[in-house]
C-alpha cells in the first residue's frame, strides 16, 4: 500500500523534537539533578524544553498502531508484526541500552518506548482475527480507564499486585547478577494508545478532505476535553494543577500532566495535537513537510543511530572541557563525570540543531537505499 505522508510528516517532527530531550539529558549542565518540570526549582525555558518532548513518544506509538493497520491487509501481516516486535524488544534491550547508558556491563535495562512497541506489535499480531474498530474501542477504554489501577488496593507482596504493578506502573524489578530492569513505559498504557491508533487507520482510506475534516474535529474535541477536565482539576490526572507564583507558571502548572504512566489528559493534549498536525500535513507537498518526512520515512534508522551520536558528542564535549576517560561515571550518569559538566541551554540547542541536520543526508540515503532494494528482507525491521 502506498504510504501516507502526512503520517511519515508528522512523525518526523516528533522524531526532531525527540532529540532535543535526548541531547538535553545527556548534555545541559544541571539536568542530573534537576527536574526540568518541578515548578519550584525550574525556569520556564527548561520546562518548555522537556514539555514539549513529551508529544512524541505517544505520537509515535499511535502512529506505530496506524501504520500496522495501513499493512494487515498483506498475507502473513500478523507474522511478520509478531517477529518485527520481538526484534524490536531485543534491539530495546542490547543496542538501545547499550547506546543510552554506554555500560558494558548492561547493569540497567530499560523498557522504553521501542520495548513498548514491540510488546504492542506482538499483542496486534496475536489478536489479528479482531476486528481493527474493536481493537481501537479497547483501545480507548484502556486510554480512559488504567488510571483506576492506582486507587485499587492490593496487598503488598501478592501475587496480584506482582503481576500488574509492572505493566501499569513505573516500576523498577530487580534481577539477577544486580542488574536491574526500569519499566519506563508500562505495558498496558502505551499497548492502549497503540490500539487506538490501529483503529483510527481506517480513516486513512477514507478521501483526503473527508479525513482532513475528521482530524480536524478529533484534534479539536481532544483538546477542548483536555482544557475542560484540567481546568475542573478532577481525578484524572495524579498532578492537579495549582496557582504558582505568577501567571506564566500558574499555565506551566496547567500544562505540566503525567507522561509516566501517560494519564487520560496528558493523552488528550499529545494526541490532539497530533490530530490537528494530521490535518495542516494532509495533502501538504512544500520544503517544509520534505525535511520532516525524510526522517519519518525511517524512523528506526534515525532512533538508533541519534542515541550514539548524541553520546559520542557528549564525550567529545567532556574531552574538550578538560576531562578524562577516568571521569566518566557509567550508568545511571551516562558516563558523565561528578563534576559540572556540560553545556547551558543555548548550548543544548546548538548542538541538538548540528545532530539533527547532521542526521539528514544519512536518514535521506538510507529512505532511498531502502526504497530501491524493498527486495530485501531486512529492511522491513529497520
């Protein structure tokens, strides 16, 4: 089927932003010990450099869900889904863990986004005699309703609360040999936003203006609902918002809801946004929508190959601010050393805008090699 470039667009911004968050943790100067969206230690400028990060992860996992559905009509789709998420819970775990904290000894594993969307792929396969409306009402529902898991009750160390504390919650599982596995993004959130994304790939055979209207309407009533539940400040997000010290954070406040585990309304700001990106890129042909699409097109190219560049100009940084390979401090620290270190935040920006135009002609030849050689196997898990 011929690909929809609105949603390769769309992608490849988030792809963009991405780095940003990336380059920001391992580069800025304070980001080891400050919380860029605790309002009482923050400035606006590095909470607007976090916040805004926090669209992609649920943009590309959507996209992932309508991008499985825009192929299931090929025979053996559900297969290939299956062995395609596999791989990418194997990659999440060697190549990404390895680029992310550049241990050698793998002490932290961390299930992320990739891991997230492996894990999705294979439950989609799995559940492919389902129809894909169905698949994304259950999507929603779960959208709507983990949330609920924080208020039950279970007792500590039962075999219940062992089981799902993992796949709804942040959780940190000790394992063998010391090492430990970080669940950053919790099964079950993240597999029902997957969902809803498989079951809205319908509206992409719909026509271009038909569908531009149903993005449209979408986007609108997702963030509408957002402004209208956040401003009652019920139970919908574990961060009410609060007036700050003047009215620029009493907005950050506003703004600042929960990505982990993702909540009903930090779901309802991302994905609504998302939508209407989906309306302005559809049937959208300009300078504009070519730069973000050659990195959409290939997304996992861009994910695995940013981690090492991004980590690699860290330690030229650290090299040129005088320290040595006896400085680095591995694992949780990325190898950064104790000592200040890093760059302010023009800095951050600066390099994030190198990397990413850096990463351009890599992601533009490798988009054509894969296109003139779909012959080739491999490249569908790439």
């Amino acid at each position: 089927m011929k690909r929809i470039s609105s949603i390769d667009t769309v992608r490849g911004i988030v792809m963009v932003i991405m780095a940003l968050d990336h380059i920001r943790d391992l580069i800025h100067i304070p980001s080891q010990t400050l919380d860029p969206t605790n309002l009482t230690t923050t400035t606006a400028s590095i909470f607007m450099t976090r916040w805004i990060t926090h669209f992609c992860a649920p943009i590309f996992v959507f996209l992932a869900g309508t991008s499985a559905f825009l192929s299931s009509q090929k025979e053996g789709n559900h297969l290939f889904l299956i062995k395609r998420g596999l791989w990418l819970v194997l990659l999440e775990f060697t190549i990404i863990t390895f680029g992310i904290w550049w241990d050698i000894h793998f002490n932290v594993f961390l299930f992320q986004v990739i891991a997230a969307i492996g894990l999705s792929f294979v439950v989609l396969g799995l559940l492919h005699r389902v129809s894909a409306s169905t698949l994304g009402v259950v999507g929603v529902a779960i959208m709507v309703l983990h949330g609920a898991f924080a208020l039950l009750t279970l007792p500590e160390g039962s075999v219940l609360r062992t089981i799902l504390t993992p796949i709804f919650s942040v959780t940190a599982l000790p394992l063998p040999a010391s090492k430990t596995l970080i669940m950053g993004y919790p099964l079950i959130p993240w597999l029902g936003i997957m969902l809803a994304g498989y079951g809205a790939g319908s509206y992409f055979k719909k026509p271009v203006e038909q569908r531009k209207q149903i993005f449209l309407k979408l986007g609108g009533a997702a963030l509408v609902a957002f402004v209208v539940l956040r401003f009652a400040n019920i139970l919908l997000d574990p961060q009410p918002w609060s007036v700050q010290k003047d009215s620029l954070f009493t907005f950050l406040s506003f703004i600042n809801v929960t990505k982990y585990p993702p909540s009903l309304l930090y779901d309802l700001m991302t994905l609504g946004t998302m939508f209407l990106l989906l309306y302005c890129f559809e049937s959208t042909e300009n300078a504009l929508s070519r730069f973000f699409t050659t990195y959409g097109k290939v997304p996992m190219f861009y994910y695995l190959l940013h981690w090492y560049i991004v980590h690699l100009t860290m330690f030229a940084i650290l090299f040129a601010q005088g320290f040595e390979v006896k400085d680095f401090e591995f694992g949780f620290s990325f190898g950064r050393p104790k000592a200040a270190n890093g760059l302010p935040l023009w800095g951050v920006y600066l390099v994030w805008i190198g990397i990413v135009g850096a990463l351009y002609p890599l992601c533009r030849w490798f988009g054509k090699y894969k296109k003139a050689n779909t012959h080739k196997t491999w490249l569908r898990y790439i």
